[in-house]
C-alpha cells in the first residue's frame, strides 16, 4: 500500500539520506522516494510485515516531525 508522510524539520540533502535509511530500515518497505522541496515521503508499505505508526515514530525518534497525509 503506497503511503505519504509529511515531514517537518528537513533542511537539506543530509536530512532526505537520513529519512531515506531510517524508512528502507524497516522490512516491508519499499520504494522509498523523500522530496527535499515537498517536505514529503513516500513509500510503499507492507501492511503484514510493518506499519505506518512505527515508520512515523522512528522519524520522529530521530527529530523530524513525521505525520500520515490523507
């Protein structure tokens, strides 16, 4: 299931290699695109192996502000 985050706090190109590990770090993740300019992530998520709130809480662990576009 593709999903969007939006994501305050990123300022640079650091910060979307950051977002990019912290999201391909998690199993069921794929298809892991972050726009810099969008303040945006996203990815396609398998729903029986992780979820979104777990995704969002390790980017917010890290310091971003992450949340779940509707």
């Amino acid at each position: 299931m593709k999903k969007v985050l939006e994501i305050k706090g990123m300022t640079c190109g650091n910060c979307v290699k950051r977002v990019t590990k912290i999201i391909t770090g998690f199993e069921g993740t794929s298809e892991v695109e972050v726009d810099l300019q969008k303040r945006e992530a996203a990815f396609v998520c398998d729903t029986q192996i992780t979820n979104v709130e777990s995704v969002v809480k390790a980017i917010n662990d890290f310091g971003y502000t992450a949340s779940e576009k509707e």
